[in-house]
C-alpha cells in the first residue's frame, strides 16, 4: 500500500470512530471511555490539536474541541454529559495520572 492511500485510510477511520463517539453513541460518557479504555472524545480532540499545532495551525483546546464535537464543549456537556458518581471520579483520577498526566512529561 501506498503511503497516500494508507493516510487517506487512517484519516477515514478516525472520521468513523468520530461519527461513532459523537453521533452513534453520545451516551457513552466521556468518563466511562477514559475509565476503561484510557482515553475520551477529549483525549482524541486533544490529539487532534496538537497534530494541527505540529504542522504550525494555531489552535487551541476549546477550538479543538469544537472541531471535533462539532458544537461548543458546553453544548455538548448540557446534551449528553450526567453527573459522575464519587466512584466513577476517583477511577478518573487513577486514569487520567496514569494515561494522561505521566504521558505528558
């Protein structure tokens, strides 16, 4: 395979795995994806950002994470985020040290 049509297939399986997270299962919250599996719609719109960033496209977080919810952070919140158990929180803790926190020093 062709180093274009390798890209082009990654970028239309992370264009699917987006539909997936925001269109076909806004229910799943965010909390539950980084509890289980280490990272969240967040992490991949962070992800996004710092892609952009490396090829010098000023964005930022709320920017980027509007690119990839396809609304403002708050709107998607009202819409589709609860409220998490104490339980939930601190297994969020432990994840978010262990898959986020460490990863960026």
């Amino acid at each position: 395979m062709d180093k274009q049509t390798e890209l082009e297939i990654e970028a239309a399986a992370f264009r699917r795995l987006r539909q997936h997270l925001i269109e076909d299962r806004p229910d799943v919250q965010n909390i539950d994806m980084m509890n289980l599996t280490g990272f969240c719609r967040n992490c991949l719109s962070r992800w996004y950002q710092e892609a952009a960033n490396e090829r010098g496209i000023d964005m930022g977080k709320d920017e980027a994470r509007e690119v990839y919810y396809g609304m403002p952070m708050s709107e998607w919140k009202s819409k589709h985020q609860t409220e998490a158990s104490d339980a939930q929180k601190a297994a969020f803790d432990v994840a978010f040290k262990e898959n986020v926190t460490d990863k960026q020093r």
